[in-house]
C-alpha cells in the first residue's frame, strides 16, 4: 500500500503538471471503487481550471473554485500524467483530459482507492477523524504523550493510528521505533514523555528522508509519468528478518502484532 511518502512523492510530481490548468473533458471507465465515482463529475468538472493540488494523511486533494476532489490510492492505486492520445490502460478507471493534451489517470487494480467530492467549506467525514500531520507544527512533543494517557495497546498500533497522527504506516511505524530505540512491545500508555519527545523526532525524520528518498520500492508504486517507480530503500528494520542490526550487530526478529509484520532488534529496542 502507497504510504505517505508515496503520496507525497506523488503530489509533488503531480503539481507542476497540473497546476492551473483547464478540465477539457471527464471520462469515468468503472465507477465502482471502495465507493462509487459520483456521476456529477462529468459535469462538473468539465471546464473548470485546477487550483493547486494538496494532501491530507493519505488523500490527494486537487483543488477547483467550486471545490475539492478527494483521491486516495487505496492498496496498489496509482495517478498518472500522460498524453491523451494514449492508449488507456488496463484498470484505468478515471480520466481528466486536461487543455494541453495530456490526460490525468487514477489506475486501481484492486479497486480499494477512491474518488470522491467534497464542497467549499465542508468536509468529508473520512477527513474530519483525522489526526494531525507528522511533519506540521501540529504534532509537536506534547502529542503522542498526551494521546497515550490511558492507551493498553502497544506502542507500534498506537502511532499507527491515524486519530492519533497520520500517514504512520507498518513500515515506517517499525522503522520509526527503531530510530527511538522504543520496543513495539512496549504499552502505549505507560511509555514516559521523554520517550515519546524522541519518537516524535524520529517519526518526523524517518518520514522526511522517506520523502527525500522518493519513499520506499512498491512493486505496483508508478510515477506520475505512468512509469514502474523502484525507489531506493533505505530500511534499517522493516524486511530483514534474522540479519544483523546496523547499529549492533544482532539479530532483527519479526513478530506479528495485530496481524501485522513488526520487525525490531531486541538489543537496541526496549
């Protein structure tokens, strides 16, 4: 599944050959995704100029004056910009021909993602739950402390949590709390602030050289070029089970912690 750096590395791709640009036409192939492709996008959308396009946790929010389209890349979803003279693809589902004959693309071979609407000064209610962003000024050295208060479940599910803060997937939870040095067994609601201070930095760095490093290699992650995205792992836990720590020399161990793979070194976390 596309993590926040991957949508990010995304957005980020998307925007300059997006941005103030006319909506020509929408073609929606296969409504049915996680929910239906609202009909009314046909409509209206149709001429209508691109603001800027933004993200929230995992969504991509491209932005008109009437409003915000809400895309979330689900489990193997992808957006592209390609020509529109293109041959459409399969599991192509959604297409904005756009005024300089180049199309906007949402491929979703599995169908969990989403295209959804939202009007001016409303709010989806899939947005409203959301926790604050890791790299804002929001998620500060008091937030995780004070949301842990009274939390029974590790710390790993905990920080993945998206009430708590978002876009902390399975890889960067694991890799995030080996930084800390904070085992995933630990109690959320027993873990001291000082701790939680360090894990609020590691998350934030671990997050960022993500996003520096175009985030981590999805075998179905494409760019917005439409082309397979390898991007360089940088992992320090996550994936190498039984092979030697970076910091210690012992042992990573995987263990499964609410039927999810966690990887962490026994020596450097507890």
């Amino acid at each position: 599944m596309p993590e926040l750096p991957e949508v990010e590395t995304t957005r980020r791709g998307l925007e300059p050959l997006i941005t103030d640009r006319e909506i020509l036409s929408v073609h929606i192939y296969r409504n049915k995704l996680r929910w239906d492709i609202p009909s009314h996008l046909s409509s209206t959308l149709k001429n209508r100029i691109i603001k800027k396009i933004t993200r929230r946790a995992k969504y991509l929010l491209i932005k008109f004056d009437l409003g915000e389209l809400v895309m979330h890349l689900g489990m193997s979803g992808s957006i592209s910009v390609v020509p529109s003279s293109e041959p459409l693809k399969k599991h192509e589902h959604f297409e904005l021909k756009l005024d300089n004959s180049s199309s906007i693309r949402f491929n979703d071979p599995r169908r969990f993602g989403s295209i959804l609407w939202q009007k001016p000064n409303e709010m989806l209610s899939l947005l409203k739950k959301l926790g604050p962003e890791p790299l804002s000024y929001d998620f500060d050295e008091n937030s995780l402390f004070y949301s842990s208060i009274g939390k029974s479940k590790n710390i790993k599910s905990f920080i993945m949590d998206s009430s708590v803060v978002v876009g902390v997937g399975n890889i960067y939870a694991s890799e995030s709390l080996f930084l800390a040095g904070i085992s995933p067994k630990r109690q959320a609601g027993k873990t001291s602030k000082k701790r939680y201070i360090i894990l609020t930095e590691s998350i934030k760095k671990v997050l960022s050289d993500a996003i520096n490093n175009g985030g981590t290699t999805l075998n179905d992650f494409s760019n917005v070029d439409g082309n397979p995205g390898y991007f360089s792992q940088v992992l320090n836990v996550y994936g190498r089970n039984n092979k030697p720590c970076v910091m210690c020399n012992g042992n990573i161990k995987k263990i499964i912690q609410n039927q999810r793979a966690t990887y962490y070194c026994p020596k450097c976390q507890h």
